[in-house]
C-alpha cells in the first residue's frame, strides 16, 4: 500500500522542522494502530523512521533493522538533513542514518 507513504511524503515535505518530530510521532502511532494498516511495509517503514528519530533525540534503542524501500531511505535521509540545518538534530544524524539505513543497492 504504497499510498500510506505517499501522503506520509506529501505532508511531511511541507512542515516546519519544529513541527516535524511530533507529528512524526503522531501519525506513526496513528498508523500502528489502524488495524487495516498496521502491518503494511509502510507503517513499518514509517515506524522504522520514528524509531530512528526517538534514538537520535532520547537516546531510545533502535529495534527495527531491515531494508527499507530505496525511495523511503532517500526521503527519510533528505528529512534527516533538514532537520540538521534547522538545529532539531545533531550533526552525527545523517552518519549515523547511514549507517543504520544503508542505501539500497540499485540491482
């Protein structure tokens, strides 16, 4: 159900770097538990993002290793670096997104 993460992408574009951690927080619970899509790779992927985001800010373990879709890292990655030049995360975000999220492989 790639829709979930197209209007994941539509309206997290657009919101102000201050605004963007807790609505972040919001729709991935929205998400987790809509029983028709809690388990679609979206919301995993989404909830994969917010996991990410809670380590970089709360020092929260990181629990959700997988492979994510090459065009959700590349949004999540862009987001990351955004919120950096807004002063919402530290430097170390984007190596260490990296490092938990490596790049899909093109092949």
């Amino acid at each position: 159900m790639a829709r979930s993460f197209t209007i994941f992408t539509n309206v997290f574009s657009k919101l102000e770097p201050k605004a963007f951690l807790n609505a972040l927080e919001f729709h991935a619970k929205m998400l987790q538990n809509s029983p028709q899509l809690s388990e679609q790779p979206d919301t995993i992927s989404i909830s994969c993002f917010r996991q990410f985001m809670r380590m970089i800010k709360l020092g929260e373990p990181m629990t959700c290793m997988m492979p994510l879709p090459k065009e959700h890292v590349e949004f999540y990655r862009a987001m990351v670096v955004r919120l950096i030049q807004a002063n919402e995360l530290p430097e170390t975000a984007t190596n260490e997104f990296d490092r938990i999220f490596p790049f899909p492989s093109s092949s």
